[in-house]
C-alpha cells in the first residue's frame, strides 16, 4: 500500500512540473493572442490549448505517467479528454465570473481575462483524472 501510495505522489509532483510549464507557454500564448491580437475570450483561451496540448501530450505521455506504447487510440483520447475539459472549464468560468463580479464596475476585458484564469484552473483539475483515468488508463 505505501508503494502505491509513493508511485501516485511521485506522478502528481511530475504532473505539477509538466503543469507549470505547460501554463507558462500556455498562459503567455492566451493572453498575448487576447491583448496584442485581440483575438477575444474564446479564440485566445483556444491558443492556450492548442498549443500547449501539444507540449503536454508528450511531456505527460512519456514524463509523468511513462508511457511507451504507441498507440493511435491514446492519441484520440487525449485530443477528446482536452476538447472536453476545455469546453466544460471555460463555459463555467465566464458566467461564474460574470455573476461573482456583477455590480462591480470591471471592464469587460478584465472580467474575460480573469475568467480565463478561472478557467485554467478548472482546466487542470479536470484534465489530470482525464489523463490518468481516460487518456492514459492502461498505458503501463
């Protein structure tokens, strides 16, 4: 049991590692699309996952769950695991910020900008059991 439960921390610490880094590409891509390109709430946040998913496929593939097997069906798990946790995330996020900040005198660019904070963190949350429970399941 105490095997078990070290294996588990030490995959939670590399998933926090390929977490933080993916954010910061992440992150920077989101919001210099939103702010210099002024691509909007979703187009931005989608540059977020469009190309930090990249990264994080094979940084949690072959670094934090070790995953050598070549499979095409882990692939399309993956890409169905971000589509879903990214819709689910940022649709919660905008109206909950929405409604928490109603009344408060924010503009709009600042309510959307911290929805999408809002929504990374539902992001992550979701997309780590999507990752050990769906996309990488049975890849040991």
């Amino acid at each position: 049991m105490n095997k078990i439960k070290k294996i588990f921390q030490m995959e939670q610490a590399r998933f926090i590692i390929v977490g933080v880094l993916n954010t910061i590409i992440g992150t920077a891509a989101m919001f210099i699309a939103y702010n210099i390109f002024h691509m909007g709430y979703w187009m931005s946040s989608a540059m977020d996952y469009i190309i930090g998913s990249i990264f994080s496929y094979f940084a949690n593939k072959y670094f934090t769950f070790q995953s050598h097997k070549k499979s095409g069906k882990e692939v399309i798990r993956f890409v169905i695991n971000i589509l879903i946790c990214y819709v689910i995330a940022y649709s919660v996020a905008k109206p909950v910020i929405f409604t928490l900040m109603k009344g408060i005198s924010f503009s709009v660019s600042l309510m959307e900008q911290i929805s999408m904070v809002l929504g990374m963190c539902i992001f992550i949350v979701l997309n780590y059991f999507g990752q050990k429970f769906f996309v990488f399941r049975d890849s040991k």
